[in-house]
C-alpha cells in the first residue's frame, strides 16, 4: 500500500545552494555555451586539509553534476614556499578522496610566459607601468580606508619607458624589491586593491618547476584570473577572503578585452571548532615537531585525517552535510566525528581488543582446551558474515570491567555477579587473586557449560555483556589512543603574550603497549578499520605489521553530534 504524503515535497531546486542555483541560470541563458568547467586551485606550500575538502568536493561536485571537468591547478606563483613534496601529496590526497581530474592537472608556472605576454600587452595598452617605490612608499602611498591614496610619481612613464623597463626586469637587470609593474587602475578606489595593485615582482628565487629561468613572478590575482581564462574556467569558485579582489579578477579579464569570461564566486571558508586551518599553523606544528609529521592522526590535514582511520565516504558526507554558505561560520568538530561514526558503524568489523587487561581464569573449564565461537562481524549488516574466536581456561578482561567492591546498579564483574562474555559463556567471580600490593592479578571464575552461546537455558537474566580474549591466542598490540589536537574550541583564543601552541592538548595522545586483540587482527592491514567493541573504531596504522601491530583509535563510541542533534530538534528525527 502507499503512503499518502504528510507534507508536500519542496521543489527539487529550492534546496540547491546558491552557487548551484548561480549555475543552473547560466545553463538556461546558455552562457558558455552551456559549459562547466571548474578548477581546484591549491598552492603546493603544505598538504591539503579538511577546509580544502570543501571545496575539492564542490569543485568536482559541481562539475560532476553538470558533465562537465574540474581541473587540478597547481597555484605555483610564490617560488620561496613551494615544494614537490606537496604537488605529490595534494595529488594523493584529491584520488583519495574519489576525485579525478583525468588528464587536466596543470600548473599556474606553465603559464609564466603567456602571462607576461598580457603583462606586455597591458603596458602597450597604458594599462600597467613599472614603479620604482620601495615596499614601504607604496604603502604610504596607497591610503587608507578612509583615504583616498596617492598617484606614484612613476605612473605617467610613457610606454616605451615601461616595456623598456619590464623586459629589463625579466632580463634580472634589477635587484629585488626595487620595482614592481602596477595595474594603472585609480588610486581613489574605494576598494584598496584597486589601488594600481602590483601585477609582477622581482623574485630571485628557484622555482620547484621553472627553476632559475625566471627572477619576475606574477601576483596572485593576477595570476589567477589569467590561469582561469586560459584553461576555459567557467566558474571560478574560491572562499569569501576573495571578494574584495573580485572588481581585479575582472579588471584583468576586461582589460585584456578577453571573451567568454570566467566568474569568480564566493563560498564561506570551513572553520572547526578545536581545530586550525592555517597552513602556516599547520607547518609551524609540523617544523617544530609538535605532532609527528603532516600526516599525524591528530592533523587535520587529509593525509591526518586518513591516518587517523577517516574514510573518503566520511569526509564526503560531511562536507555534503556542511552545504554552503555566504557568511562565515564555525562548524562544531563533533559533526565530523559523527560522519566517520555513521560510516564505520555501517561498514567497519566488530572485533574484541582489551586494552587494559586483567586475567581470568575459569577454573572449572578443562585445562588445555580450546572451543571457537561464532562471532558475526557487524550485527548492523549480515553480509559481513561471522568469524571464529577462540576460547580457552585462561582469558583477559577489561580490568575496568570488574569491581571488588560494586558500586549500586554496578552489573559487570564483581565478587558473586554473574556476567555474559560475549559470543561465548555466562561465568561468575569466585575468587579474587591479589599480588603483595594490593594490585588483582587474577580473577577465578567459573564458567556455566549450559550458556553456550551466552544463553542461559533456565532463562535467567545476566544485565551485563562484556568482551574478552584468550590469554593464550590473543596477540600484545600498541594502540595510539588519540585525541583532539587542542584543548579549547578555538585554538587561536588565547591570553595576551601567548599563542595557539598553549593550547595544544598534552593528552592527545595516548600510547598503550599493553593491548590484547584477537588473533585474527594479524591479518590487519594498513588502514583497515574495525570496532574494537565498547572502546571505539580503531584502524591499523601504516607502520603496522604482523610482529608488531599498531592501532590508531579514530573516534571513541560516545557520539556527542547525535546528542546535540536529538536536543536541538527536541528529540524529533
Ligand atoms: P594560503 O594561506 O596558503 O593561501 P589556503 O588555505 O588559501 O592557504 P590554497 O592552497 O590557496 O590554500 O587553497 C586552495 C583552495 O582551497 C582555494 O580555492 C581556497 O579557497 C580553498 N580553501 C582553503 N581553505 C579552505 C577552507 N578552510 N574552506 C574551504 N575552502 C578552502
Ligand atoms: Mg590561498
């Protein structure tokens, strides 16, 4: 039988975000002829991070969408920070994430000569000159906010004068900082970058691609207006810090009289509480060894990320979660946590690991005997099947799992109380064993030989299902138990005098050597994930192997999103 509607559906595209509403108006006046064409435009000066998800996941979103192409662009302008550790790790991390650019992966230095080009083309037009103000005379002339800045006493050279000159600047004639070419826009511009803004620099620097061939490197803007134009770019989309130089990335399209202009837009940047997404913060953690590397577990790089144990499907869902916005926000970390708790929940193994264990010993329980048990893999899908665990006389127990003295409504393990191990026997605690300090070494038990399977016949009730392994087959593991990198929501909040490094988290890392898992976890392989039942989603880590296994704890079971969820909608789906 059907159902009948409660409310009626919104139209399809009333829940589109504007960018995408933007698009489907072009589509309809058919402007660029109908095309998409898109770009991800990092610069190779660090790895990728969750913020850059976003807008990997719009950029190749959108495209996907209206069959069109995002194109990877290395933004190669700046000589002194960029490196090929990170053109290979940014391409790493975007097919990590599901993405391709086939074969359009290009780089803004490629373009060096054909922008210099336009910069010529500029200078003939009376729409550039080269200026001889220091860094510091610039400033002074340029005004303020309030005031209107003053015309650089170098802006009436004539044409000859300034190809002259600009050619002589790529000749490496002039030391750097000593000219500059500016955009002749109008130094009374409300909007400061269109205050003749420096379109080329005097850089005698190596680049990672061009080498020495050049000392004369463009400026950003610049650079990027021209880079979308030549590759065709439609839609040029970029974080809200942009919108002031919007009025040049036109400029420079329009003085150049270029057709089937691109269009830059606007999205507001992903921000995260207990989390920094400034490279230069990011970097800064990375040289002065505060975390272990760029692809440190706590790292909110996606090389991190990934070694933490996040998956693609997590980090999608969230940045589809996340939408997009004109205005800036602060997304709440826990909603990110919350992805990768819905996915692995789905998808991730169930296996047994104590982590702080103490042994028990079934003392009715043959000696030398082994039994296997039937485990199912992941009770929230049957198609992962089950696996056999081993069980034997000796076992280890959570130690948090047993009480000597209970407190009220205390269910698991304690002197007299009878509790389920999972997938296997009901068992009671006779016998406390203590070394000379007081410290359980051993619990003595027995086991009931009737609860095979964890039932009891006679239908008695037992509150408590814990987890175990058996001391003999179960294997000693290193487990990193991991944690928000900073202690406060906003890492960058901090007294007068310090900076963000105070707040740094000094547990967020844990490491623990005395970790039991189940025989099977030998098989594990980098990167695979499993529930380490009651504890959290761990995965094994890359240097992991199987005479040393090492799991990193991705997040812990309690979901703190789904909390927040269920009070904002007052409890409603
Ligand atoms: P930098 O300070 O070095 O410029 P950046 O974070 O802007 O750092 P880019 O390599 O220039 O780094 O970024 C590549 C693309 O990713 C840009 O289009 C940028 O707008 C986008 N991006 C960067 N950070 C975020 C973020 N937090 N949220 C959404 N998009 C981002
Ligand atoms: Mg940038």
């Amino acid at each position: 039988m059907e159902e009948t509607p409660t409310a009626v559906l919104p139209p399809e595209t009333s829940g589109r975000d504007f960018i995408r509403q933007i698009i489907d108006g072009d589509q309809e006046s058919d402007k660029h002829a109908g095309r998409v064409a898109t770009r991800f435009p990092p610069e190779p000066n660090g790895y990728l991070h969750i913020g850059h998800a976003k807008s990997i996941c719009l950029n190749f979103g959108v495209a996907a969408e209206y069959q069109g192409t995002c194109n990877l662009r290395f933004d190669d302008t700046n000589p002194l920070k960029e490196d090929v550790e990170y053109v290979e790790s940014i391409q790493e991390d975007v097919h990590w994430l599901g993405f391709d650019w086939a074969d359009r992966m290009y780089y803004a230095s490629d373009y060096f000569e054909k922008l210099y080009e336009f910069a010529e083309q500029l200078i003939k037009d009376g729409k550039a000159y080269v200026c001889d103000l220091s860094a510091e005379e610039v400033r002074e002339y340029r005004g303020t906010l309030t005031e209107p800045g003053k015309d650089s006493p170098y802006r009436q050279r004539s044409v000859e004068e300034n190809l002259d000159l600009f050619r002589r600047m790529r000749g490496g004639e002039f030391p750097d900082g000593s000219r500059t070419l500016r955009a002749r826009i109008d130094m009374a511009s409300p909007n400061i970058n269109l205050r003749d803004p420096a379109l080329y620099r005097i850089r005698k620097a190596t680049h990672h691609r061009t080498g020495d061939r050049w000392c004369l490197y463009p400026m950003y803007d610049y650079a990027h207006a021209l880079s979308d134009w030549i590759e065709r770019i439609t839609h040029s989309l970029c974080t809200l810090e942009f919108e002031d130089h919007r009025p040049l990335y036109d400029w420079c399209l329009e003085a150049l009289n270029l057709p089937d202009r691109p269009r830059q837009i606007e999205f507001a940047r992903l921000n995260l509480t207990y989390t920094l997404l400034s490279k230069r913060k990011l970097l800064h953690l990375v040289t002065g060894k505060y975390v272990s590397g760029w692809d440190d577990p706590r790292m909110p790089t996606i090389a991190g990320l990934r070694r933490r144990g996040y998956t693609p499907e997590a980090i999608r869902e969230f940045c589809d979660r996340i939408g997009l916005a004109k205005r800036d926000s602060v997304v709440d970390v826990a909603l990110l946590e919350h992805c990768l708790r819905e996915d692995l929940n789905r998808r991730a193994p169930r296996v047994m690991a104590v982590l702080d264990p103490v042994k028990v010993v079934l003392t009715n329980y043959p000696e030398g005997q082994v039994e296997e048990f039937d485990a199912v893999n992941n009770p929230e899908d049957p198609s992962h099947g089950s696996r056999k665990v081993p069980f034997s006389r000796e076992l280890y127990i959570e130690r948090d799992d047993f009480r000597e003295i209970p407190p009220p409504k205390y269910h698991r393990l304690s002197p007299g109380q009878e509790v389920r191990l999972r997938w296997a026997y009901l068992v009671r605690l006779d016998e406390i064993v203590k070394d000379e300090n007081g410290t359980v070494t051993e619990l003595r038990c027995t086991y009931d030989p009737a609860t095979r399977g964890g039932d009891a016949p006679d239908g008695r009730k037992v509150k408590s299902t814990i987890h175990w392994v058996s001391a003999s087959h179960s294997l000693p593991a290193e487990v990193r138990l991991y944690d928000r990198l900073f202690s406060s929501p906003d890492p960058d909040d901090v007294p007068e005098g310090k900076d963000f490094l105070s707040n740094l988290n000094p547990e967020s890392l844990v490491v623990s050597t005395t970790c039991r898992v189940e025989p099977g976890l030998s098989q594990a392989k980098a990167l695979d994930f499993f529930q380490f039942e009651r504890l959290g989603y761990f995965v094994a880590d890359p240097d992991s192997t199987p005479e040393r296994l090492i799991f990193n704890r991705s997040v812990a079971l309690r979901d703190s999103w789904a909390k927040i969820e269920k009070k904002t909608r007052g409890g409603k789906p």
